[in-house]
C-alpha cells in the first residue's frame, strides 16, 4: 500500500494579506481589526465576519476560544495572517 500525498499537506499557500486583532478591554466594542496589507474588499469581508464572531466577547469568556479557533480557520482559508493581541502573554509559564 502506498502512501500519496494530498494536495493539502504538501500545498505551500503565500499568505494574501494580515490582520491584526487586538483586545481593547472590558467596555464593548472588545475588539479592533487592523489590515497591516492586501485587499482590501477582502480584508474587509473578513472583518466583518470576525466583528460577527467576537464584538462582544472578551477573551475570559468560554465562547472566545471556541469563535478564535472559528476565525483562524477563516483566515487560513483565505490565506491571511492572523495576528492576535490579547494585552497579555499567552505562552504558557514553564514550570
């Protein structure tokens, strides 16, 4: 039996554009959207997907991680760069 490759792990897609999602705190709108570069009308459709996703969940909420990981995929389906600013460090505390 032989192993083929698919086209999607072997698929290398040059990003198109990138977006940076920041958290503003705790006052609904939570979140800004910032092209840092491509299309625009593309950008823009994404944006406004992922004001739909996350306008009034703030990071603590159960639901964030869930609509995050929702928005990621968006972005990887339309070959942007997703860049989140949370306010706070992520990586997790070696111990």
């Amino acid at each position: 039996m032989s192993h083929v490759p698919t086209s999607e792990s072997t698929e290398v897609v040059e990003p198109v554009g990138h977006v940076q999602i920041v958290y503003l705190g705790p006052v609904a709108p939570h979140w800004e959207c910032r092209m840092v570069y491509g299309d625009e009308e593309q950008i823009q459709a994404f944006v406004d997907r992922v004001d739909a996703r996350l306008r009034f969940l703030p990071p603590h909420d159960p639901q964030f991680r869930r609509n995050r990981e929702r928005v990621n995929r968006d972005a990887e389906r339309e070959a942007l760069i997703v860049e989140w600013n949370l306010g706070y460090d992520e990586e997790p505390a070696q111990a």
